[in-house]
C-alpha cells in the first residue's frame, strides 16, 4: 500500500517526460497546421473540403491507434512501444516536410499520427504504473496541462512559422525535441508487459470502419440535408460497424479492447462525462474563430488570439486540480469543472446579442477552467475505480474517446453553423448568429448532461463505499 510521503523516483519523472514530449509535439501538429490550409490549397491545387483531411485524418488515425493500445500494452515493453512511436514520427515528419505532392503529405501525417496514438496513452500508462494512488490526481492534471496546452499554441506555432519561413518549418524544427524523447525514452522507461493476448484484427478493422463512417456522414451533414442518403448513407453502415464491433470484441476468442469495463454503471458515466468534456471542449474551440469572423467580423488574427488566454488558464490550472482531487476527492473538482463549463455555456447562449471578442476571451476563460477541472481527474477517478488489471483497457478506451470526441464535435458543430448559414434567413452574419447560438445551447445542454451523469456516478461510488 503506497504512503502520500512515497518519494517519486527521478527514473519515472524522466520516463514521463520522456512520453510527455512525444505526446505534445504530436498534439501540436493536429492544430499546427489548420493554419496553413488556404496555402496548401494552392500550393498542392486540391481544394478546401480535402486539405481538411489532413487534420480530420491525422485525428482518426490516432483514435484507431489508441484502441490497439490495451493490447500492445500488455504485449510488449512500454520502452519498445515509445521507441517505435518516436521512429514512427521521424519517419511522418520528414515525408510531411519533404513532400512534393498532396498524397505524399497525408501519408506523412497518417504515420504520425501512429506515435501520437501510442504516446498519449503510454504517458497514462507510465502514471498509473510508477506513481503512488495519492499522487495520482496531481501527475494526471500535468498530464492534461501537456494535452491542453500543446493545441492551444498550435495554430500560434504554426501561423509564426509559416509566415516568417516556410509550412515545411514547421515539421523541421520539431524533430529536435523527438530526438530527445527518444534518448530519454530509450534510457528510463522500463515497463514491462502486464499481460497476454492475441490481437483482434476483425475488431480494428470494424472499429475503423465506424470512426470514419460516422465522422464522414457528419462531415456532409453541413453541406446535404440531415435525411439525405449522402448523410444516412454512411451514419447506417458507421452503426452497422459498431454493433459488428461490439459482438466480435465480446464473443470472439481475442480482444481488441476490453470494452466489458462499460458494464458497471459508474465506468460508463465516467466515458460520458469524458467524451462530453472534449466533445464541448474542441467544439467550441473550433466555433469561436469561425464565430468571431462571421458574426462579429474579427480579423482571423484576433478571432485565434481569443481563445490563447483561456488555453493558458486552463493548462495552469489543471496540476491544481490534480492535487485537489488528492486531497478532497474526485468529486469536488469535477462537479466544479462540469458546473462552470454549464454556466460558462449559458453566458454564451444569454448573452449571445452582447458578445464581443473580449467577453468571448473572459466568458471561454471560465469554460476552459472547468473543464482543466474535470479533465484529467474524470479519467483518474475511472482508473482507480476498476480492478488492477483492467486500467490499460480503461487507459486505451478513455484515450480513443477522447479523440474521438474531439474529431465528431468539430464535425457536428461546423455541421449546425453550414446548416444555418446554408439555409437561414438574413445576411451572413445574421445566419452565422443563429448557428452559434444552437451551437452554445448544444454545449449548455451536454454540459448539463454530464454533470448529472458525475452527480450519479459519486453516489454510487460513495454507496459502494459504506458497504465495504
């Protein structure tokens, strides 16, 4: 039984950082080059809707990756699967800077994806391993600082990059810090496998299946009407994937992911309360710039610069949050982070008429301090509300949500603003108004719905408690 005076070994924080670089730099790049788009248009003559797949893509990769992490956790050494990520994202950075053509460049980001996919959850993976059930809460909130910060400065890296050089500085300049990942990495961690298994290769195939259907049909959503069969098309065979997911990763003889973890009730409201916060999270970060400029007419400049306080707010204050949650519970800073990302959402729904591009930066200040809040200690709390044995299930689910999550939020928020601009009444602006307005009341109404999920899961953690 670990003691909260149990000293931290050097060996460990250098294994996490080892994990934590890796995993900021490939963070980085998912935002790093939305920037960039107009000009690759041009420079690789494709359009719009295609160069977006370089992000949209990169995010799907990392997602299917993620989910094979359970098993590759309990197969190989943890120093293995760092040293292959890291030659995994040499080998994507280099074709991704190098690249003569469109083809070349997805395929560059697709392999980088790969280490992204496989850092992430090793960083978790390191911290539920090495670190005492105490200290959990604080290493896991400097966990989520490195997953909030590294998007945050993205498009600022790569917007400095691309104007004062060149697009293709922007992968040059990061390989330095792969580098020393790969050195400490090759030297501290020392993980050895937690189990055995064969890998389910039906399950991954049919799990990739689902992610990319039901992201492509909301992909069209904002451009087809909803009940059109360019839309349900691919929304019916996205859930068709996912029942045939469900049945060959319970009944077969092999396991992509234990997903039986979702039977008891409280893992299943820890998933929702999770995929709600990075739903609403990188929804909303993608809805302020396009909202700044179409309602507001903010310069692209400005429109990007709103949303640089908030991500500092919210990477300070997630370590904070860790070490509450050490202290006082889980509880009490997730019902915090789910209660001010409620309110912060209600501001921008009731006040929508007021909004200007400072009260946008004050107002998604709040909401990113709740969410640091709940963040990394709903995934924490989940953890070590299972059974040893099943946390690199949880560790792999958690992670593939949150991506997930991710990539379909910017899809169902840019969805409602295409609608609303596509079809409603009044000039631009007047539509784009409407549009975010059934965006923020969609994340108030989400929002809402996690915190009630949160109140539930605690009273049956604490239930489960008194009996023991």
């Amino acid at each position: 039984m670990s003691n909260s005076n149990e000293k931290i070994s050097l060996q460990t924080y250098l294994a996490l950082l080892a994990a934590a670089l890796l995993s900021f730099t490939g963070i980085l790049t998912e935002t790093s080059m939305n920037v960039t788009f107009p000009e690759l248009t041009r420079v690789f003559n494709v359009t719009l809707d295609t160069i977006q797949w370089i992000t949209t893509g990169y995010l799907l990769m990392v997602t299917i990756v993620m989910a094979t992490t359970a098993f590759l956790l309990k197969k190989f050494k943890s120093q293995t699967i760092h040293l292959s990520a890291a030659i995994a994202f040499v080998i994507g950075d280099v074709m991704c800077a190098l690249s003569p053509n469109f083809p070349i460049l997805m395929s560059g980001r697709l392999i980088q994806a790969i280490a992204t996919g496989l850092s992430t959850p090793l960083m978790f993976h390191i911290i539920f391993s090495r670190i005492p059930a105490q200290k959990v809460g604080a290493m896991t909130g400097l966990a989520g600082m490195v997953i909030s910060l590294a998007p945050a400065l993205g498009p600022t890296y790569g917007g400095t990059i691309s104007s004062l050089m060149s697009w293709r500085m922007i992968f040059w300049l990061i390989l330095p810090i792969i580098v020393v990942s790969w050195w400490l990495g090759s030297h501290f961690i020392r993980i050895d496998p937690v189990g055995t298994g064969s890998f389910d290769v039906l399950s991954l195939g049919l799990l990739a299946a689902t992610l990319f259907s039901l992201v492509f049909a909301v992909s069209k959503a904002g451009k087809y009407d909803v009940f059109s069969s360019q839309v349900l098309i691919p929304f019916m065979i996205g859930l068709i994937a996912l029942g045939l997911f469900i049945y060959s990763d319970t009944h077969g003889s092999s396991q992509l992911l234990d997903i039986r973890v979702l039977k008891w009730l409280s893992t299943s409201l820890s998933a929702f309360t999770y995929f709600v916060l990075q739903f609403v999270n990188i929804g909303v970060s993608f809805l302020i710039p396009v909202y700044c400029q179409y309602a507001l007419h903010s310069s692209p400049f400005i429109a990007g610069l709103v949303l640089l306080p908030g991500s500092l707010v919210g990477a300070a204050i997630s370590p904070f949050a860790g070490r509450l949650a050490d202290v006082k519970g889980y509880a009490l800073p997730i019902y915090i982070g789910l209660c001010s990302m409620t309110l912060g959402g209600l501001i921008f729904f009731g006040i929508q008429e007021f909004l200007t591009a400072w009260i946008i930066l004050l107002v998604y200040s709040f909401l990113r301090f709740g969410f640091n809040m709940g963040f990394s200690n709903t995934i924490s709390n989940a953890m070590l509300n299972v059974p040893h044995k099943f946390r690199t299930d949880i560790n792999s689910l958690f992670s593939m949500l949150q991506q997930f999550a991710g990539s379909i939020g910017v899809g169902i928020m840019a969805a409602v603003m295409a609608i609303n601009q596509n079809n409603g009444a009044g000039n631009l602006a007047a539509r784009s108004f409407t549009g975010g307005r059934y965006d923020f009341l969609l994340a108030t109404m989400l929002s809402a719905a996690a915190l009630i999920a949160a109140i539930i899961n605690f009273r049956i953690q604490k239930h489960k408690a008194q009996l023991k």
